[in-house]
C-alpha cells in the first residue's frame, strides 16, 4: 500500500515563483539575492506546500529543497502573532544554520525571522528568543527536545511542521526523538517531510504522522541519483601515498573551494595538520569541535579565507557554498546513500563540479558496490601515484615546485617561506643548466685527457 496520494511527475513547462505562487513581498527578498527561477522540487512542491497538502518531497541533494517548504513557510507565519507557527527539524548543527539563514532571506520582507535552536551553543540567548516570541523555529532534534521539555518551547499554536533531511535524522538514530517531538504538536497542523533518498523507515514516518501526503518527486524514477553535472572520479591509491595525491589535486590551477571528508575525527586531525604545514589554507570541521569554533570555519571558508575544508560527514549535510568545485572523498564512503550526500556539496543549483573518490586496495569491493548501484561503471577506476602523468592531464597541474613557490607566494606575511619556495622551484632548472655545463666542458677535454672514473 502507498503511503501517499498521488506521485507527481516532473512539470514539462517551466514557471516563475510568481506562477507557482509566491507574493509580490516574497518575490522581492528573493530577487535582492538573485533567486529568480524555481528549481524542479519547488515547482512541484510550492502550489500544494501554499494550499495546506501535506507531502513528501523526494529530490537530489543541492536541488532547492530549502526553498520549496521554506516560501510556504514564509507567507503562511503571521509576523505580529507572537508563537511558534512554524518547526523545522534538521539532523545537523551546520544544516540548522543553513535552512535558518534561507527562511531569513525568503522572509526579509515579510518581517518573518528564523531562530536557530542547536546544540553547542548557550541555552540563554535560545531561551530569550523563543519567551518573546520567535514564530519560526529551525532546530536539532536534541536541543528542541530540551527547550520542550523545560517548557520553553510551546508548540500549540504551530501550524507547519517540517522535517528536513529524514534519512539523514535515520542514520543519526533521531527518529524516536523526532516522533517525541511530533507527538507534542497539534493535529491540525500541516506536515512536509523532505529527503534525498526513502528509505522504509522514512515511509513509515510518513504513513503515521501525515494526512494522506502527496508524494513529489522531482526526478524521472531512472534518472542518477547523483547530480550529471558533476564529473565522478575514482581513484585507486596506495594508503601511503594518499596524501600526496590529495596534495597534487589541490595544486589544481582552476579549481575554487574543495571539501575533503575523512571519516574519522582523527583522519580530520591528521590530515587538516599536513596540509597546513604545506601551506595550503585549509581548515577543519568535526563534531568535538566546539560549535563557536565550527561557525568560526565556517565563516571564514564561505568568505574565500580558507579555500580548503576537511571535514567528517558532519559537513556532508548544510554545506551550501557557492563556488565549492571540487569534493574529495579521501576515504571511501560506507555505502551509496553516504556518497551522493557527500558530492552533493559539489554541482549544486545547476552548477559543474568535480568528485574525486580514493580507493585503497582494502575498499576496492565497497567502491564496486557504491558504482553498481549508482550505475557509475563506465567509468574506470584509475590506479594513480602522486606523479603519475593522469594527473597532470586530468587537472593540468603545475610541477610540484612551481605549486609550492604559488602558495608560498599567496601566503600574507611570510616573505622567507615565499623566497625558499622560490628557490625551490627553480633549483630543478638550476641543476640542469649545471648538468648541461658539465657535459659541454667534458666535451670539450680531448679523450685522452678526460680523467677516468678510477683516478676521479
């Protein structure tokens, strides 16, 4: 038995956000930050999101899901009615200030503000938002759960409810506190659930919490579940030599913002420490990382600062930058769902973008996996070293030394580091000249008098 209505093809005709309707006030917030056209999952979702249906939003990750319950969200809240309207439950802290920050633009004109309620950050400030009186709130499922039963959080008047993200908050094991958090809110309220894969126990949500939803889904059933914009690599590196394949990568002259995820906490540490040391601007995010520290990275990568994050699948929700080219996984991710959520920071909003994959010889079977399943097999897995000429040809990359003396030379305030660097790249040049020198003079020195090996 289907969980929901009806399933709702992709539109064959585009349509403006006015079409699908967005009012004058919206459309002007949204045109001060150059949102224009509406991305497929929002003109599927806005006309039933604005008239109360509830439903199911199925679409690739980086594809405008924010948006699609963020503008219903936007004009349905009631700015002078001090209560919580609107709950969006989201499994992580990053994409919490992510859907915060967009429901804040949307709703710039209307006077609608979103408070961010997570985890890592004092309760104090939370609570004095929500007693005057938020009317939306964006929210981990644990720090919601906390301000509920504390009674600051007062859930009667609410009228949408939106959990972002659902498969995630299953693998994060969010459910139970998810299901805790729906059963204090009224029935009468209006229930949007999104995520970029469905898993059973996502259906099962679904079925239980919300009334006969209309399921949306915004690509054809055999479309990939990864973005075509994006070009996928997989490489089959030696462990030992991982981290100067990675470093070569880098050195790529046409790349912007790259995400490397590790899938450990200690990976990260290890990792962020040796890319430092080789002068790239590269900074860490993980969850022991206290969260004033992880928004201070945050800030400081979205701005061009660092142009390099490693980071923990913490990041591989809520990471929407523009500009991120490229996403290295350094270790093989645990199955397909991990993977498309991971590349899906890069080709976002219709733009290109580059997935590198490292495979060591020990993960060989799940990246066969990973491949069948998301029918990625024409592509071959390539065995590169960090100086083998594919490389050089798939990223057009500089020489080692030239690479160097470039990051030297960006590096502010650090003159000596950028003349070593230089000399560096030119000591290649400098001891060919000498090798060319001495083979002309020994040219030069008739054969009998040329000294022998043995007498030097």
């Amino acid at each position: 038995m289907s969980p929901t209505s009806e399933t709702v093809a992709p539109p064959p005709t585009e349509h403006s956000f006015a079409d699908l309707g967005a009012t004058p006030t919206t459309l002007t917030s949204l045109a001060r930050v150059g949102i224009e056209h509406p991305f497929p999952i929002q003109t599927l979702c806005l006309p039933l999101a604005l008239a109360g249906v509830d439903l199911i939003g199925q679409a690739r990750t980086g594809t405008g899901k924010t948006l699609a319950f963020g503008i219903p969200i936007v004009q349905e809240v009631e700015p002078e009615l001090a209560e919580v309207q609107a709950l969006v439950l989201v499994p992580t802290r990053e994409l919490c200030l992510q859907v915060a920050g967009d429901i804040d633009t949307a709703g710039r004109d209307a006077g609608v503000r979103a408070v961010a309620i997570v985890g890592g950050r004092p309760l104090g400030p939370q609570i004095v938002a929500l007693t005057e009186g938020a009317q939306v709130v964006v929210g981990t499922p644990g720090r919601v759960l906390d301000h509920l039963r504390q009674g600051y959080l007062k859930l009667s008047g609410l009228r949408i409810l939106v959990v972002d993200e659902a498969d995630e908050m299953l693998d994060l094991g969010f459910l139970p506190d998810v299901e805790t958090i729906i059963a204090a809110t009224p029935d009468h309220r209006q229930t949007m659930l999104f995520s970029a894969t469905m898993p059973k126990a996502v259906v099962a949500l679904a079925r239980r919490y919300a009334k006969r939803p209309t399921f949306v889904h915004a690509e054809p059933e055999d479309a990939q579940a990864t973005v075509p914009a994006t070009r996928q690599l997989f490489f089959q590196v030696h462990p030992l030599n991982r981290f100067q394949v990675l470093c070569r990568i880098l050195d790529a002259p046409d790349r912007d913002r790259v995400a490397v995820f590790r899938r450990t906490k200690r990976g990260v540490d290890r990792t962020i420490k040796g890319l430092v040391d080789e002068g790239y601007r590269a900074g860490a995010l993980h969850g022991d990382m206290p969260q004033v520290v992880r928004e201070k990275v945050m800030r400081a990568f979205r701005k061009g600062k660092l142009d390099v994050l490693v980071c923990t699948d913490v990041a591989s929700r809520g990471l929407d930058i523009a500009g991120l080219s490229h996403v290295i996984n350094y270790d093989t991710p645990e199955d397909d769902r991990a993977y498309v959520h991971r590349i899906g920071r890069t080709g976002r909003a219709g733009a290109a973008g580059v997935a590198v994959t490292f495979v060591a010889w020990n993960e060989l079977d799940t990246a066969d996996l990973i491949r069948r399943r998301l029918e990625l097999t024409d592509e071959p897995v390539h065995e590169v070293y960090s100086t083998s000429p594919l490389l050089s040809e798939l990223f057009d990359l500089p020489s080692v030394e030239e690479a160097a003396a470039a990051r030297a030379a960006a590096a502010p305030g650090n003159p000596e580091k950028a003349e070593k660097a230089e000399k560096a790249a030119e000591e290649p040049a400098r001891r060919r000249s000498r090798s060319a020198a001495r083979r002309r003079r020994r040219r030069s020195i008739p054969a009998g008098e040329r000294p022998s090996a043995a007498t030097g």
